[in-house]
C-alpha cells in the first residue's frame, strides 16, 4: 500500500519536471518520438506517458532563466551556465524514469497457476521491476525490467521462464 | 625575511598592512609544523593522508594533534595518495571541510583523483611539499610534480618562506569555498628548504583563525538525507563538455576570489596578500619572474642588484594557477628583458611551464619585451647568489641585444 | 647535532632576532656525519640558498677534523671552532687555517663530566655563544629547558646547562 503511495507521488513528481526533451528521429516507415537521456542513450517511449521523462542530469535552470516551452530542437540540450555544478544530479528518483528495458533481449513469463506469491523474485529482482499488489504477483514493469534472468533463477517454483519477446520499439 | 606587500618603487619601503592581529606568537617553525600548525587551527572535518617525504612531518605532527585531541578531525589512515585523495573527495561530497597533505610521487599516485576532486567541485584543501618526481630516484626540491598537475583544475598556491605556507593554508580554506569558486585548492611550499627550515612564524590565535574561515558551508551533502543527489554520474559527449567549461569559469570568479580573501587576511594578520607580488618593478629595466623560496632569495638580493646599478626588479608569482595573465602584461610590458626561472623542465616543449605562460602573456599582448627562460635547481640542485646575479647581467646584456633569449640551465655540469 | 642548531635558532628568537635553522637536506643515517645550518641576524633577511660561505663552522666530531668537507668554503674571516682535546695551533696547522681563526675547547670532556656521555653538542653550544655572542647565554639555557626538560628530565637537564655554562667559560678564558 504504502508502496503505491509512493509510486503515485513519484509520478506527480515526474509529470512536474521541467526540462524534457524529445527529438524526433527519421526512421523508415515514419517518425518515432524518442527521449534522450544525458548519457545519451535513446530511450523509447512504448510505455511511457508523455511528460514523465527528465533529463538524468536533473538540470535546472536558474529562476528568470526558463527555456521555451514546447519541443526543442533536435539535440538541444541547457548551457553550461544552466546545469548542476559538478555534474551532479541534485534530483532524486529519476532512475524511475530512465528506460533500462529496452536493454533486454528476453522477458520473464510468469506461470502464475505455479507462482506461489513468495515474493523471492521481488526480492532479487535489481530493478524493482516485479509488480506487486495486495502481496500477490501480477506482473512484470518491462520498462525497467532488463531481461537479467535472475527472477526466473531464484524461483522456488520454477514459476518465471525467459521467453523470446515481440520487439516492435527498437530504436536505431 | 617578514617583508610582504608591495615595493611601490625603487627603494620604497614595504607597504605596511594593518596592525598585526592582538595575540599573535612569535614561534620557531619548520613548514611542515607551519602547515600542521594551520590545520589545527583550521580543525577541519577530515583528513585523509599518507605519508611521504618530505611532507611526512606535516601528517606526522597533525596526528599527534588528532592523538591529543586538540582536533576534532577524523583522521582517515590509508594504503596510499590514490586512497587518500579518493576519501577526501568522499568526505567533501559529505559536506565537510577536509584537508590533505603530500608530495612528488605522492602526487602522481593521486593524479586520476585530482581531476575527479576539480570536477566534482569538492573544496578540497592539500599542502604540497614540493619535490622531484622519480626517476632517477630524488627526494629533494624542484616542482615537477605540481607543475605536472597544473591543468587537473585545482587552484595552486605558492609560498616562497616558511611564514607564506601557514598564511597560504588557511587563506586557501576560504578561497576553494568561495561561493561561485568551489574549487581544491593546493598550496606548494618547497620541499626541504621550506618543509624542513626552521624560521620566525607569526601565528595568529586560534580564535581569529575559526572566525576567518567561518564554520563548512558545504553547497551540497551527501549526509542530508532531505535532499539525496548524486555525485559522478555518466557525463559523456553530452554534458562532459559543459561542466569543463564551468570550470574554466570557476578559475575566473577563483581570481577575485583570491585577491578578496588575500586583503581580508591582511586585515585579519596584518599581513596582506595579493594575487602576486612586484618588487622593484615600477623603474626596473630588466626583471625576473620566480614563485617558490627563489623568489623569496631573488628579494632578498635585489638592493645588491641595484648596487650593480643594474634596475632589476622581481615579480613573485603566488598563484599558478589560476596564472596572473593581465598582471604579468601590465608589470613587466614596460621591461626590456624578463628571465623566468623555472624549477621544472616541461619536455619537448619551448622552455618551462612558468616561462611559458609569462612568454605567452606579454606575446599576445604584443610586449616587445625580450623573454627569456632559465631551468634551474632540478632534484634539489642549489641556487646561489651566483646564480641570480648572472641571470640579471644576462638580462641587462639581452636588454642591449648583445645576449639572445632561450632557455639556458642554471648550474648543470655541462 | 639537529637539535643544537633547533637549540640555537630557538635562543635566537627568545632574543628576538631573524633566524634559520635546517639540516642538511637528505637522509639521515646513524653514526654518518652529517651537517646542520643557522642563519641569524638582528635584521630580517630573505635567503634560502644553501649556505657555502659560513661565517662560523662549529665541529662536533673530532674525528672530523680532518675532512676536506670542514674547511670547504671556509674564508679568511671565518671563525673556526672545534671540539678537541688539542690546542688550537695544530689544529689550524691541520686545517690550513690562521691559528687566530681557531677556536678549540673539549667538550667531549666536559660533557663527560657533566652529562656523563660523550654527547658534546649541548656543549659545544657554550663555545658558539663563547665566542661568537650572537645570542646571549641565558636564552640557550632557557631555550634548552623549554625544548628538551621534558625528554631528558631534570637531572640531565642540569648536566647539561653546567656542559654549555662551562664550555662558554672555557673558551673565554683563552
């Protein structure tokens, strides 16, 4: 419960970010809205909301000193007078909206008629990408879920297979 | 040996600072109990070091004060510099006020760390006794291994008598913590000459020092847990770029910085700081740029020079980094010839690092002042009166085009 | 032999003048003779090259009085003083100085009758201060307590001021 809690308020937190950058990118068979990270991975945005991503550097400028709002152009990034000293990220909590899943080339399946709900892949998994409710397994978070294996490995039960996935959204 | 300020002419007597501070001692120091001395009373939050000759009395004496309780320092006893510095960085990230001490090999072994501290912006504070780097193996005097750090973005800072390492270390704490500079900030003494010479240091009472540099002000904390932020993430080609250059303008405020917190320390001790320091410049003919404990023996000799009746002044540089560009134009442009004197060798390059930031100075500011460089006193080789005396007929000799400027060596057996 | 010049630059500012005091920079090694420096003045001064002119040489090691390395940079108006059990006109003759630039006083004996070890330095004190009186006597003394009273204790404390008090007679008895 508590943990909904605070997925609903990082996500109130998210949708207030300052400083998202889309870019479109040219792909065969039309355009595809692509967000970019400051470590400039590509990132889909399949299962994303609008909104939701943020600079990883947690970039903001100076009161008085805000950007135009709207879509930027492509690869336009804040200046040197505009980001964290140091390259520090000085906001918190936005591994939540950096895309690790695109990383994967299996996906855990779960069996749920064997799944046991003990919560063991919950607790390995790295990425917190187990979602669970009301104590009970209902599924996998495939943006962040990497595709480690370590779930269907650590199942008592042997409840999780690593199954091929339908991919649709790579990014070139 | 006491004289500070500025000469403002041929024979002018020293401009004097402010009455000395209430309470200051007189004590016989070495440097490295000058700098230990100025730890304590700076009391910083960490110190993280190991120990290497000749700053080893320097970390020896200052755990001795951590032993007594006379700090309230962590001490961090460590495997080596890299560690050293590595904890450092992470104790600065926790919002504290740290503090260092090494030297030569010492140096090298920190090298990656020292980029990290500079860009992560940690006000890291770090007496360098300076020292030959290996090989062949030296212990003694020259500055290679600072000079070799010269672009790792920490400001540099260097003391010329035993005095000017103990007023240089606790300006330093103020300087990498000013607001727009955050920046570590490493102050050179020479090693042995000034690490192990015992001399007159008028030590300011603690009391006077706390207030001075004021209790950490950290920016950031890794330890305020209401505001968790990250240190080190991946900069790559998209924002590695920008924060170099925040630091380059780091460098800039860095300058002011010094020149502030140099006359608030005057005002402090009595003893007044500038960004560098003129000697007989404003007549002189001919002129030499020095920084270290030549500088200190150049002014001492210079009423000899000037019964040469050569006009020969001297500019001492204090800080290297970040380099006195407009003061070097504006002091000696007006000079025939300039002989910088270099305690390190910058190989393959056009002469030594000092000489090349003078030389490029005056160039593009189109001086046609003749610029010439001496290397001198590699390893600890000695200096003479000698020495200095021929570089200033030298000079007077280029000044008359009868001598070509170059880089010459000072006392190597040919 | 540290510790004497530490000793001496501390008499110095406890009469408030200009001092420096440095060892021969380098490793030091037991038994190896090594060499430490003073500069003092009434006046402040700006100096930090190695000194190769000496005013005054001060030899703590008899054996020593041979060396080339003694007499280097020695000039004519320079004070020569050595801890010997000789006169001082054989010992110049040795050296190749004037016999009026020696000064010689045996302060191994007199640290042996007072401290009771051969350890002449504190001693040989009383012959710099003797000859040359660039700090008065009772700062040496005092600058001794204040610096070594807690390592030595008492007792050898006293040895020692009696050493440097009587080293400083006997020279300027001759």
């Amino acid at each position: 419960m508590a943990r909904k809690k605070e997925t609903a308020a990082r996500k109130t937190r998210a949708q207030t970010r300052k400083g998202r950058k889309t870019e479109r990118v040219k792909r065969a068979g039309g355009a595809k809205k692509v967000r970019t990270s400051a470590a400039g991975v590509k990132t889909s945005t399949r299962t994303r909301k609008k909104g939701e991503a943020t600079s990883a550097i947690g970039a903001k400028r100076p009161a008085g000193r805000k950007r135009a709002k709207g879509r930027q152009a492509g690869g336009e990034k804040p200046g040197w007078r505009d980001i964290p000293r140091g390259g520090l990220i000085v906001k918190a909590g936005n591994a939540e909206t950096y895309e690790t899943g695109s990383w994967r080339t299996k996906a855990p399946a779960i069996d749920f008629d064997r799944c046991t709900n003990c919560l063991f892949c919950w607790i390995w998994c790295p990425d917190g990408a187990i979602q669970v409710k009301d104590g009970k397994v209902v599924g996998i978070d495939l943006f962040h879920c990497k595709g480690c294996g370590i779930c269907a490995h650590e199942c008592p039960k042997e409840a999780i297979a690593m199954v091929d996935e339908r991919r649709t959204t790579h990014v070139a | 040996m006491s004289h500070r300020g500025r000469r403002t002419g041929s024979g002018a007597r020293v401009l004097r600072a402010p009455a000395p501070a209430k309470g200051t001692i007189v004590k016989a120091l070495r440097g490295a109990d000058a700098v230990a001395e100025a730890m304590r009373q700076v009391n910083p939050g960490v110190v993280a070091a190991y120990p290497i000759t000749p700053q080893t009395d320097v970390v020896e004496r200052f755990s001795e004060f951590v032993a007594d309780g006379e700090v309230g320092t962590e001490f961090v006893t460590v495997e080596s510099e890299h560690s050293a510095m590595s904890a450092c960085i992470g104790a600065a990230a926790a919002g504290c006020r740290v503090m260092t001490a090494t030297s030569a090999n010492g140096l090298a072994l920190m090298w990656e760390m020292l980029y990290i501290a500079a860009s992560y912006r940690a006000p890291i504070v770090m007496a360098v006794a300076n020292r030959a780097l290996s090989g062949p193996i030296n212990i003694h005097c020259d500055h290679s291994d600072s000079m070799g750090a010269r672009d790792s973005g920490w400001i540099q800072i260097y003391s010329s008598t035993v005095e000017e390492v103990y007023d240089n270390v606790i300006q330093a704490v103020r300087i990498g913590e000013s607001k727009d500079v955050r920046l570590p900030v490493m102050v050179m003494f020479d090693g042995f000459i000034i690490s192990h010479l015992l001399e007159r240091v008028r030590v300011l009472p603690d009391k006077k020092v706390q207030s001075f540099i004021g209790p950490p002000r950290p920016v950031y904390s890794l330890l305020d847990i209401d505001h968790p932020l990250t240190y080190g993430p991946l900069d790559l080609f998209d924002y590695y770029f920008e924060h170099k250059r925040q630091q380059v303008d780091a460098m800039e405020y860095a300058e002011k910085a010094i020149t502030d917190v140099g006359k608030e320390y005057g005002q402090v001790s009595g003893r007044l700081y500038g960004y560098y320091e003129a000697h007989e410049l404003d007549d002189a003919e001919v002129a030499v740029v020095a920084l270290g404990s030549t500088a200190s023996t150049i002014k001492g000799l210079i009423p000899e020079i000037r019964d040469e009746r050569i006009k020969g002044g001297l500019l001492k540089v204090r800080l290297f980094r970040p380099f006195p560009t407009r003061d070097v134009v504006r002091r000696l442009s007006a000079t025939k010839a300039v002989a910088v004197l270099d305690r390190s060798a910058s190989f393959g390059a056009d002469g030594g690092p000092l000489y090349l930031e003078v030389s490029n100075a005056l160039g593009r500011a189109g001086a046609k002042t003749k610029v010439t460089n001496y290397i001198y006193g590699l390893g600890g080789r000695d200096i003479s009166h000698e020495h200095i005396m021929r570089v200033y007929q030298d000079l007077t000799r280029m000044a008359r085009g009868r001598l070509k400027p170059g880089t010459r060596y000072l006392g190597v057996r040919e | 032999m540290v510790t004497a010049a530490r000793l001496l630059a501390g008499a110095a500012l406890r009469a408030d003048k200009y001092f420096q005091a440095f060892p021969e920079f380098g490793p030091e090694r037991m038994g190896a003779p090594i060499v430490a420096f003073n500069r003092i003045s009434s006046r402040p001064f700006s100096n930090y090259s190695q000194i190769s002119n000496p005013d005054v040489v001060v030899v703590i090691d008899p054996t020593l009085l041979g060396a080339e390395a003694v007499i280097a940079g020695v000039g004519e108006d320079a004070i020569f003083i050595a801890n010997s059990s000789e006169e001082a006109r054989p010992v110049a003759g040795r050296l190749g100085l004037e016999p009026g630039q020696v000064y010689v006083v045996d302060a191994s004996r007199i640290a042996r009758e007072t401290i009771g070890r051969d350890i002449p330095n504190t001693a040989m004190l009383g012959g710099v201060v003797g000859i040359t009186e660039i700090v008065p006597l009772d700062d040496v003394i005092e600058e001794l307590k204040e610096l070594m009273g807690e390592k030595l204790g008492s007792e050898r404390i006293e040895g020692n001021i009696e050493a440097i008090r009587r080293t400083f007679e006997t020279i300027r008895a001759r």
